[in-house]
C-alpha cells in the first residue's frame, strides 16, 4: 500500500484551531477533502490545503504507485503545538498584559486505497442420476409437469341471480309509485287555492 505524507511547520495558528479544520477531511478521498477545504470559512484551511496538495505530490512520486490520484484518501491528519511568542500589551495604570502568539505544526499522510476484487460466483450445475443420460433426464421432467397448470376460477351464478332479481324488484317499485301520490306531496300555496290572508 502506497504512503505518503507532507507537512507545514511554524504555521501561524493554534492546534486547537487547525484540528477543527483536520477533522473534517481525515479518511475522505482526497478530491472531497480538497472540496472541503476549498469551501470552508476557516483561515487555517488555505494551509492545509497547500499541505494536502503536497503529500498528494509526493505519492505520485513514489515507486508503485497506480497513477490513479481517485484512489487515494487522507489516512491521518494531526496538528502538533509549536512555539508560542510571547507578546506584552500595554494597559491601564502602568500594567502590562501577555499576549500568547501560537503556532502549530500540521502533518497529512494519504494512502492509496486497496482494490476490492468481486468474487465470481458461477450458477449450481445440474446433475442427472446415475442411470439415465443428460438427454433422457431432461425429457424424463418436463417443464410442465414441474408445475401444474392452473383452473380457471368458475364465476359463482348465484350473485348474479341475486343482482339481477333486486334490479327487477327496483325497476317494479319505481312503476307501481308513478301512478299513487306521495304522502310527502308538497301542498299547494295560498295564492292557488284562493283563501284570503289575514286581515283582509
């Protein structure tokens, strides 16, 4: 397996700072991480980038290598703490506050990824007996007599004539209520029958 690694010394950033930026590419592909880096808000992530690039360079260079730059993925990313500057900031009444100016050291090893090979599966072979050839056992088992046909379903006569016998019974009820009148008949207004209305 190929392996290769880069790294930027005295960068000038906390490892606290450069480790967020490490841990969103460690075990991606190397075109996601370089993605990543690309579109993050982190200053810091500029100088990784630079050093992910590196190490990408310095797999290429080795002995053994596929020359598939796809295969390869970030293996470890890790910030180590440098030397710290130390700064003095004037303030109020004659003191003097320190100011901590931090570095870190950034380190990216990538590796190439193995090939997974698919195992060949081959489909079960079919073997007659003993006694009968190749030719003789196919015709012994035919296809349709490993499967039996199947019955069409017969159609149940009884809710036909059941459907059909409440259809004539309707269709009779419907012409015997034509001639009679409703119960519910609407009666006839006052203006038809002629009766006068109150306080005429």
């Amino acid at each position: 397996m190929i392996e290769a690694r880069a790294s930027a010394r005295y960068v000038r950033t906390s490892a606290q700072k450069a480790g967020l930026v490490l841990d969103q590419i460690r075990g991606r592909d190397v075109n996601q991480a370089l993605a990543a880096l690309r579109y993050s808000r982190k200053g810091v992530a500029r100088d990784v980038e630079k050093v992910l690039r590196s190490a990408i360079a310095n797999a290429q260079q080795l002995e053994g290598f596929g020359g598939d730059v796809d295969r390869l993925y970030v293996l470890s990313a890790y910030a180590d703490q440098g030397p710290s500057q130390k700064r003095v900031r004037p303030a109020p009444m004659g003191r003097a506050f320190r100011v901590v100016k931090r570095t870190a050291h950034l380190t990216v090893r990538v590796a190439e990824r193995a090939l997974e090979i698919a195992a060949v599966t081959q489909p079960p072979v079919r073997v007659p007996d003993a006694g009968t050839t190749p030719a003789e056992g196919a015709q012994a088992r035919p296809a349709s007599a490993s499967r039996p046909a199947r019955k069409p379903r017969a159609k149940s006569k009884a809710k036909t004539k059941t459907k059909s016998a409440a259809k004539k019974k309707a269709a009779s009820a419907r012409a015997a209520g034509k001639g009679k009148t409703s119960a519910h008949a609407k009666a006839p207004s006052r203006r038809a029958t002629g009766r006068p209305k109150k306080g005429q």
